[in-house]
C-alpha cells in the first residue's frame, strides 16, 4: 500500500512539472495580427489605429482598459522588464543600500549593450543604482541589483515571477532582470500596465521612474562623477514630443521585441498607462503613444462612486452604467459595467439596525424578614438587628460564629468516620 502511494505521488510532481514547463515555455507569435478591441464595447468611443503590433492604455485608479490591441497577446519586452526590476527592488531594498559589483555582472557588459561600465568591486548605492537602470537602462546593473536583492540573480528572477502572479499577471514569465533577448521571457501590453500600475502606489518607485536626470558620485574605483539624461522621448523636455503631464516611463528595444515603449501621463487628477510593443522605430512608437494617450483623455472622464472610482465615456454619466453587488462580510463590493465591460469598483459598508433597548425595570429591594427562631439566631450568631433586612439568610463565612465552626468540624468528621466505615464493610464483604 506504502509502495502504490508513493508511485502516486512522484506521478503528481511530474504532472505539475510539466505544467510548469509549458506554462514558461510559451510561444510568441510575431506574426499574429490584431484589431483594436476596445472599440467593440458599445458606447465605446471609436479610437484610431496604432503601426505597433499590440497596445493597452489603462487608467490607474481603477485598472479599466479604454484602449485595448491585442492586449494579451505575448511580446517580447526587452528593457520594458526594468520596471518590474525596480518594483521588485524598491519593495525589498533601501536607497541607502551599498551595492557591490560582482562578476556576476560581466556577461551583460557589451559594446552593444546599455550599460554604464561597472567594474567588479566597485560600489554604488542603491538610489544611483535605480537611477541608472531607468535612466540609462544599464544591463550590468540590473543583474547587479538582482544578485544584491534576492541574494542570487535566479531568486530575484522568482521574486518578479512571484510578483507578477501576485499582481494578476497571467501572460507573463521573466527570465531576467534586464530584458536582454531570451525566447522564454515574455509579458503582455495589460500585464506591463498592471505592473506599472501597482509600482504608482510606492512613493519610491514614483519618483525614480520619472526621474529625467541623475549624476552617479565617484564611487570607490571611478573617481568620474558620470552625469545621465533620459532617452524617452515623451519624457525629456527638450524633445520635440514631449508629453504634457508625462511622470514617468520606460524605453525598450532588441530585434526580437522591436521598439517598446511604456508612458505615464497626468492629467487634471487622472492618471494613465500607455504601453506599446513592437514598434518599428522609437520616433513612430512615441508618436503612437501621445495619440493613444491624447484620445484617452479626451474621450474617458474618471469620476467617483462611492467607494471608489469608474471611468465613463465623456458623453455618460454614473446612471448609465449597471452594478453588481457581492458582500463579503460587512462590506459590499459594487461593480461598475457598461454593458459587459467593467470599468470601475466601489466598497459600501452594510448599514446594521440600531438594536432597539426596551428600558430595564428598575427592582425594588426585598426585605427578607429573619425567622424567629431562638435555635437559628444561637446556631449562626446573629442577633434580630443585624439580620432584620439581609439577602442571604445564612451571612457569610466571616460572620459565622465560633460555635457554628465547631459544630460544621463535628459534621465533617461525622461523614469521614461514614466513608471509612463504608469501605470495610466493603472490604469484609468480599472477603466472606
């Protein structure tokens, strides 16, 4: 029996270990054209095409996609892969954090690489670590940072895995912490957005993701301050397609991914997400970008419900849209839907019923006349002014009298005196 459960269960762990594995060895379909989704909801305002294979704008607050192309269709996303690397990082690292440099490092330096020259030993902190893997998208750096945080680059590699599946990424699979080209290493447009979107809500990755500008210090073995600039061109304000509102974003580019791109914009209280991927050039993908960002606020307006937020056509308000409630617990969870398309979530809380308190009858106190009898009054001391209105006919211990005491140890005996005899008439029983 032992045998056949084992045989059982080494059959288990191989019917997962292959699920596992086709799950991260997922095919990328280049080739794979596609429509733009978003404009089949109805009521949907009409949006216009991009060149890029696959798009997604999502607003921030609630998640909603008001712009979908291929959405979850898997692409190569070469560099885009740092946002997740500085999700991961400012989650489980400090900006003060001294990060040495490794040889594990060497292999991501190349001529053909972005990298920023690191050499084995030397030290940086944490902050100018982060503000070279977005500003110069430093390959060596990432590793570095990867090693640093999960202790070794392929627990680094789980730990932006983990986060994705936690974060409801469900087309995704990271290889590495840089992007380099890797053919099981692949997200989606949707998935990058929800990444990013999570990363707004930490104050850190915020701001080192809208950072346009940092000067690395002379480290240990570099005495060169070494000065970086932003390569976005939505971003950098002396491009001529800089975007009003922009807060931050990430570049990507590799022959497998062509052109990526992720722009974050902000408008009058609204935030949005913008990601393209394979791109034919990086002038073409931010053209895309800025209308595929100018139609989301021109089009949605996001305005609130109780308990949170929903995006509307700008024609629409709150009444044209359906709800559907599920309680959990005390609270109601309300959907937002415009037709069949959900685009926002509120939280009620249950109102509960003021439990109505009959008033309690105040009581009279009894008076419990002491019984005249001489023997009583004798037996527990108390004479007839002591115990002319009490609640307990007996008193307590301490007003017991001396004679009360001797006479409960008389009775006490009494009984074991009872007991013992008992048990040798018992005794002398079994014996006859």
């Amino acid at each position: 029996m032992k045998l056949k459960h084992r045989i059982s269960a080494i059959g288990c762990a191989v019917v997962m270990i292959m699920m596992l594995s086709v799950s991260a060895f997922a095919s990328v379909d280049l080739n794979a054209a596609f429509t733009i989704e978003s404009n089949a909801i109805s009521g949907w305002p009409q949006a216009g095409d991009v060149v890029e294979a696959v798009g997604a704008v999502m607003e921030a607050e609630t998640g909603t996609l008001v712009y979908s192309k291929g959405a979850d269709a898997l692409r190569y996303p070469a560099s885009i892969t740092k946002l997740m690397t500085l999700l991961v990082a400012v989650e489980n690292s400090s900006l003060t954090d001294q990060v040495t440099f490794t040889e594990t490092m060497l292999r991501d330096i190349a001529s053909d690489s972005s990298n920023i020259g690191m050499q084995v030993g030397e030290i940086m902190s944490m902050e100018a670590c982060l503000n070279a893997l977005m500003i110069q998208s430093a390959n060596e750096v990432a590793t570095q940072i990867a090693e640093y945080v999960g202790g070794t680059e392929q627990n680094f590699v789980n730990m932006m895995n983990e986060k994705a599946a936690e974060l409801g990424c469900k087309n995704t699979h990271f290889n590495n912490a840089n992007g380099l080209p890797d053919e099981n290493h692949y997200t989606t447009a949707r998935d990058m957005a929800l990444i990013v979107r999570a990363g707004l809500k930490n104050p850190t990755f915020r701001q080192i993701v809208g950072s346009t500008d940092y000067t690395i210090p002379a480290t240990n073995l570099n005495p060169q301050a070494r000065a970086m600039h932003t390569h976005h061109p939505l971003l950098a304000k002396e491009s001529t397609l800089y975007y009003e509102g922009v807060i931050g974003g990430k570049t990507g580019n590799s022959a497998a991914s062509g052109k990526t791109l992720v722009t974050i914009a902000e408008r009058n209280g609204t935030t949005y997400i913008a990601v393209l991927m394979y791109g034919p050039d990086m002038n073409t993908i931010s053209v895309d970008c800025a209308n595929i960002l100018n139609y989301a606020f021109g089009n949605f307006t996001k305005v609130e419900v109780p308990g949170g937020y929903a995006v509307v056509p700008s024609q629409m308000t709150v009444s044209d849209l359906r709800t559907e409630d599920t309680e959990k617990g005390n609270t109601i969870i309300r959907r937002y839907y415009l037709g069949n398309y959900r685009v926002g979530t509120g939280k009620e809380i249950k109102a509960t019923p003021t439990p109505t308190v009959s008033p309690t009858p105040i009581a009279t106190p009894t008076t419990i006349e002491q019984p005249q009898s001489d023997i009583s009054d004798a037996m527990f001391g108390r004479d007839e002014t002591e115990n002319s209105k009490i609640t307990n006919p007996f008193g307590s211990p301490d007003e017991w009298s001396s004679m009360s005491k001797i006479l409960l140890k008389v009775m006490i005996g009494m009984a074991a005196v009872l007991v013992v005899l008992i048990v040798v008439m018992i005794i002398k029983d079994h014996r006859d």
